[in-house]
C-alpha cells in the first residue's frame, strides 16, 4: 500500500518558478537549469521504482521521499523509499544512472561519466545509522532495517570490482528487486510489529516528514531585483499576461482568463514568502496601478495587516494543487 507516493517536492517546483524568472543570460541560468534537470531524472527514476512495490504478495506501506529530523541535531536525513513491513523495514535509496557504472578495486567512489560520485552504499548505511537512532528513541527500536540501492535506469551497466562483496550484492537494477526484497522477507521471518502496527508506523513516518522547502533566492545567491516582472501565462508559462478590460490576455498564446493573475502571487510565494506588501506586487508583476493592485490583493489574500502602504497582506497554497501551471512547456 502506498502510503506516501511519488510527488514533486516544494524545492522542485520553486526551482522552475526561479528558472521561469530568470533571464536566459542571468548568471546563474545553468545552474538552476541543471538542478532542475537532475531533479526531473530522480523523479523519473524513483517512479519506476512503484511499480515493483506494488506487486510485492505481503502486507507493506511504501513512503516515497522521506525526510526526518536527526535525534542528535537540528539537521535531516532523506530516504528515497521506506518499505514497511511487521518483520523490518528496507531502505531503498534510487539512483537515475545511465551507461556504465563502475567501481574500481580499493575505491570508495563510483565512476559514472567520468565524474566521481559518494558510495550509495555509504549513504544508504548513514540513513539506516539515524533511522535506528530515530526508531530507538521512539520505542521502535526492536523492528530490524535493511537497506538496498537501486539503479532505476533500463540503460545501466554495472560494473562493480568483485572485491566489493556487499557493493555486488546490494547495488542491484530495479528488475531484481522484486528477488531481492522475497529474500529479506524470507531472511526476517519474525514478526515484530503487527500488521496495524507497521501501518501506523508507515503513518508516523508521514506525519514527522519535513519538506526540504528553502529559501530559493538565498539559495541561489539571486537578489529580487534580478527576477523577471510580469505575470506567468498558465497556458505557455511565458510572463505575457497582459490585463485589458478588466481580463488578462497572453500576448504569446492568446489564452484569456479573469484571474489570470493568480500565478504572480503563487510565483511570490514560492519564491518570496507568504507575506507581500502592494509596493512590492506592482513591482513583481509591473502593474502600474496601486489602486489595482491593492484590488488584486484584496481579493487573492487570506488575511491582512497594518494599514494603508504599509498593509501587509498574507498568501496561502498548497503545494501538491495549485502549482500545476509550472509543470508545462
Ligand atoms: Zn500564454
């Protein structure tokens, strides 16, 4: 049972608001790009990673991107997938790789592309050492975990030196995971949870998962002043809303729509934060009028405070609906 399946994350969908914002030219383009792009590979990848879970022919609850805090510090630690079980539960950790993949005799990196990379095995068994932690400190310390990656890519070749016994055995391509989750059912043959138990751990899981959600500009080093003005067409996501006769019109792909302003204040609040002040939206969006923009305001926020310019105007959405214009193109 998918308990929490496979989304796109907060920091996805404010990184494609920022690149949607950014000059073609501004400086630091490619990197966000190029974020966005391994963002989109994870994400391909971890949704074939499903399919196989689904069919597994025992009670479980699968989470997909689970984010907990740490028992020692204010700092997190991410699984790609929990599979929960009454006798254990696996760690999955995905990796989106195509070609050749290779570990060298004595190396504690692998090889793709040239380009050096962690051992997944390494960062697997980090996540497995704080989820006991996590586990042990909530009375769930008994319930045994196991860990696995997953090379998600139909594409892959692995080429791992036989020295690296636990890496040949637990670097495996998605078609073997199916086998290689019947043998650590059949490994763990103990029940320790029952089946009401696991489901209500699965849901504690979800109800302590903190998004990674940051603040994009700091992130990227990108000062307001540098975003794109305007208003993102819903339709073609250019900024080429235009408002005539009380509608807004794309002057790119003609689309029409009375609340066409609605992406300016999501594109905000993604980007800015969930507060906004009039002068600060006739900036984002170049409206020029603050009559009408404190109209908009008045009409697209949840609540207000303060009084006259200073009016502080508060925006609230939700991250898995109302983001789905950023999706396109
Ligand atoms: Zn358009």
């Amino acid at each position: 049972m998918i308990v929490k399946d496979v989304s796109f994350t907060p920091y996805y969908l404010k990184l494609l608001c920022l690149a949607n914002r950014l000059d073609p030219y501004h400086k630091k383009c490619e990197q966000v790009r190029d974020r966005i792009r391994r963002e989109q590979s994870g994400y391909i990848g971890e949704k074939r990673v499903l399919y196989p879970l689904k069919k597994l022919d025992f009670p479980n609850f699968v989470l997909h991107n689970t984010r907990l805090q740490t028992v020692f510090s204010n700092k997190h630690f991410q699984m790609d997938f929990l599979l929960v079980t009454s006798n254990f539960i696996l760690i999955i950790e995905s990796k989106n790789m195509s070609g050749e993949v290779m570990m060298k005799e004595g190396s504690h990196q692998i090889f793709h592309h040239d380009k050096a990379y962690d051992d997944p095995i390494n960062q697997v068994e980090e996540q497995k050492f704080q989820l006991v932690n996590w586990l042990e400190q909530r009375s769930y310390g008994k319930v045994p975990i196991e860990t696995v990656v997953v090379m998600t890519s139909p594409n892959v070749r692995m080429n791992i030196h036989p020295s690296h016994e636990e890496h040949v055995k637990k670097i495996i391509p998605l078609a073997k995971l199916p086998a290689y989750i019947r043998t650590v059912n059949e490994q763990y043959n103990q029940r320790v949870l029952s089946i009401n138990n696991a489901r209500q751990l699965a849901y504690y899981f979800k109800e302590c998962h903190e998004d990674y959600d940051p603040d994009i500009l700091e992130r990227f080093g990108v000062a307001s002043e540098e975003l794109l003005q305007g208003v993102t067409c819903e339709k073609c996501k250019f900024l080429t809303m235009v408002m005539s006769n009380l509608r807004w019109r794309c002057t790119k792909c003609g689309h029409v729509s009375r609340d066409g302003v609605h992406t300016a204040f999501k594109d905000y609040y993604l980007l800015k934060g969930n507060t906004i002040i009039n002068r600060e939206f006739m900036q984002f969006t170049g409206i020029t009028s603050r009559h009408t923009a404190k109209s908009m305001l008045n009409k697209f926020s949840v609540k207000k405070e303060g009084i006259k310019r200073s009016t502080r105007y508060f925006l609230d959405f939700n991250y898995e609906r109302d983001f789905n214009y950023l999706k396109k193109k």
